[in-house]
C-alpha cells in the first residue's frame, strides 16, 4: 500500500509545510525537517519497510537529480561575478574545509573516537554521495555519513542564515558561500529561495568545497592516524 501512496503523501507533507512556513515564519518548521520527520512517525506507525517507501518515490528521487543540475543556471547567471573573484572564492572554500576536518580530527582526538567515527563525521559538510563514497574510501560507515549529511544539511537551512545575520554577514556573495560551504546542496536550495545571488555562490561552493574535501580528507585523515599512533 505505501508504494503506491509514498509520492502523496510525500509531497503533501512537504506543501503543507511550506504554507505553514509561510504562515507563520518560524524557524522550527522546515520543509525539509518536519515532512521528514513525519514520513519516519508514519512508517513506524504502520511497520512500513522503509525499502517499500524509497521504491515508490524512485520518480521524485530521479526528478531529484534533474533540480540538482538546476543549480548551474544561477550560477551562470552570476559568472561575471564569480570569474572576477574565482581565486578568493576558492581560498575561502579551501580553508572552510581545512578548517571543517581540521577541527573534526581535534575534537575526535581529544575525546579519543575511533578512526572508524571519525572517517564517517569528516565528511558532514558535503553532498551525500560524495560524502558516503569519501568516508567509505577512509574505512568509515557510508549510513552514519549519509545521516550526518542530513542533520547538518537541515541545521543549516534552519538557522544558517539567522546565524549569518547575527554576525553581521549581510553581504549576499557571503552569505551563498557560506551556505554552501556548511550546509550543501539543502543548504543551497534554502539559499536560493532567499536570492538568485545567494544561490549562485552557494551552488559554487557546494561544488569546490565537495572537491576540496576529496582530495584533502583523505590525506589529513591518514596524517592525524599517523601522528595518534
């Protein structure tokens, strides 16, 4: 039964909420975190197998992948812009990741995790199959990535851009790279519902900070297991 009802009730849940974040201009209701939530209640509720339910959003998961590519068009709307300050941009994405990892591998050192954790959490601030094909390449666990994604992901949507403002970071290029940087592609999408610019720089460092963090996670991962013995 839930097959055939997993794309009502999903997109139900999700216009509901939106008219309700509308309404009422609260934090807490997230179109992304409440029909989530819901679904999961739902689920329980009637021992659904959550396999039974991804099977039948497989068309919304494939139009999924189509509204992820949509992100390239603000960015070439904004390429004037990005190609004339492309080298900051990419200082700045490059050292959100240093600094991402950098202080992951701190705090997992000082409470002693195991490197099985710590492979799984470095990737928390990176689209999800980048970030479970990354963490599994360093011996971690590609669910505990991929859910860590998710949290992180709606976290920024929520309280990125209030967090942002209270920082006194109004600039709308900041605040996209920002965004993207912390909190990928939800992060983005919740961006580019606030402004073409916002979205545009977030999309871009959504893209340069999931490279960024393959290519240095790894090695930075590997320095810290030498160095801890």
């Amino acid at each position: 039964m839930m097959f055939w009802l997993a794309i009502p009730v999903t997109v139900l849940c999700y216009l509901l909420t939106r008219k309700l974040a509308r309404r009422f201009n609260n934090l807490l209701i997230n179109p992304i975190m409440i029909p989530a939530l819901l679904i999961i209640a739902l689920l329980l509720a009637t021992d659904t197998s959550p396999a039974e339910y991804d099977a039948g959003t497989r068309p919304l998961a494939l139009l999924l992948e189509l509204a992820v590519v949509a992100f390239a068009l603000p960015l070439y709307q904004q390429a004037a812009k990005i190609r004339s300050r492309l080298m900051p941009i990419l200082l700045c994405c490059s050292l959100s990741v240093v600094i991402s990892v950098g202080t992951t591998l701190l705090i997992g050192g000082i409470i002693h995790q195991s490197p099985e954790l710590l492979a799984s959490v470095l990737t928390k601030s990176i689209t999800t199959p980048l970030a479970m094909s990354v963490s599994e390449s360093m011996g971690g666990i590609p669910a505990i990535a991929a859910g860590l994604v998710i949290i992180v992901g709606m976290m920024g949507a929520i309280i990125g851009f209030p967090l942002l403002r209270l920082a006194g970071v109004n600039h709308p290029e900041a605040q996209g790279l920002a965004m993207g940087a912390s909190a990928h592609a939800i992060g983005t999408g919740a961006a580019a519902e606030v402004g073409n610019t916002q979205g545009a720089f977030a999309s871009l460092a959504m893209v340069v900070c999931g490279i960024v963090t393959a290519l240095l996670a790894p090695p930075l991962f590997h320095l810290y297991l030498w160095f801890t013995g």
